[in-house]
C-alpha cells in the first residue's frame, strides 16, 4: 500500500466540499491564463460542472491549502463503464474492467507555488486512495504537448498505452498503471525513443504493442519497450 506523501511545512490537505467550489474557480482562471495553449487542459462539461460533480457525485477531490489560500487541486473520478469520458473506452476495454477504473482526471497548481513539489504529492495521495478503494486500474490523461506532465506521470509509475482524439475532440495521450505497483519496470536495454512532437512514430510503436515507459527531460523523448511477459 501507498502512504500519502508529506507535503511542505506550511501546506495541510484536505477532502473539499461544495462549500470549497467558490475558491476553485480563481484557481482555474489564475492556471488558465497562465497557460500558453488553454487547449492542454480541459475539464469535462467546464470548470464549474466538473468542479461541482467531484465532491461526491462522480468522484472525490482534494486541495492544498497555504494559510487559508487554496493553492493546488486534485480530483479522482469513478467513472461508470459506459461514462463518455471513461478513458477505459478508448483502451477498448470490457465493461467489467471499465467499471474498476480511478481517473487522476484534473490537477492543478497555482503557477506561482509550482515548486514546492505538490503535483507528484496528489498523484501519490490519488494513488493511495484508488487503492484503499480497492480499484485496481489507474488512468490519467495529457496533451501531447505537455511534456512536463508527461514527465511526471512517466516518473510515478504510469505508461503511455494510447494516444488519439477522445470523445469531446482533445487530442489525448492516456497512461495506465496498475494501483499497486508501478507499469515502468522495463530497464533502458530494448528502449527505442521516439520524439516527443512526432505522434506518427508514437502511434506506430504503440501499435506494435510497445508502452512508452520512459520521458528525457533533455529533448522531451519518449521511451517504448515492450510490456514483460
């Protein structure tokens, strides 16, 4: 089992409720206007329904308060199998495995306190909480042009298994790992890296069952190799 990580001195964590929707809303407008594409973070149905479906009815969320500002989001979502935005479809996945799945579906930091660390810690408290729900698959989305997010997921143990336009029309890589280990485990010898702007190679290594397991902060590269047997 996962044990949630320690955050910075002066940050506490929390389950948020409804009454926490209004502070959410000058997050996403502050992570927004910092972006230099809006198009590589969406939220299914907007902010406010999204926001509002996630502290109960589709999932759980958690934010990351400095003093009484909140200064990080995370949600989890449990999705239905037959959910549009069930990543699990995408996968082709069956019904049965569909309707098992965690999604780290949302994720956001104020940009003037990203480095303290608090992305890969609500990756690890998400983790931690897919498995106490006894849910044994993990799946999180990211524009391909994200190469930081991509980086960290690579980093806490998730695998680049797809890479196509969803449902509501975002071009998407997706990551799976199991929630009880990590899905990086291949070693560097068998690696073959693919640039991290040329989808064409990406879709071809994935079709040819490779997983990519690796991120090179340097150029932005993605490793594949082939899952264990």
């Amino acid at each position: 089992m996962s044990t949630l990580p320690e955050l910075p001195a002066a940050c506490r964590l929390r389950g948020l409720t409804e009454a926490d929707l209004p502070a959410l809303m000058p997050l996403h407008a502050a992570v927004m206007a910092d972006l230099r594409d809006p198009s590589l973070f969406r939220l299914a149905g907007g902010p406010e329904a999204f926001f509002s479906s996630h502290v109960g009815a589709r999932g759980e969320s958690w934010g990351v308060f400095l003093a009484d500002e909140l200064v990080a989001y995370a949600s989890l979502t449990l999705p239905r199998a037959d959910d549009r935005d069930n990543y699990a479809r995408d996968l082709g996945w069956p019904p049965e495995r569909a309707a098992r799945v965690a999604q780290l579906s949302a994720a956001m930091v104020a940009p003037e306190h990203r480095r303290l660390g608090l992305h890969g810690k609500l990756i690890d408290i998400r983790i931690a909480r897919a498995q106490a729900l006894g849910l044994p698959d993990l799946l999180v989305r990211a524009a391909p042009a994200n190469a930081l997010s991509r980086q960290t997921l690579i980093e806490h143990g998730f695998a680049l298994v797809w890479l196509g336009v969803q449902a509501e029309g975002s071009l998407r890589h997706i990551f799976w790992r199991p929630a009880d280990r990590m899905a990086t485990g291949a070693d560097d010898a068998g690696v073959i890296w693919a640039d991290g702007a040329d989808l064409e190679a990406q879709r071809v290594w994935l079709a040819a069952g490779r997983r990519g397991v690796r991120a090179r902060e340097a150029d932005h590269a993605i490793g594949f190799a082939l899952p264990p047997d």
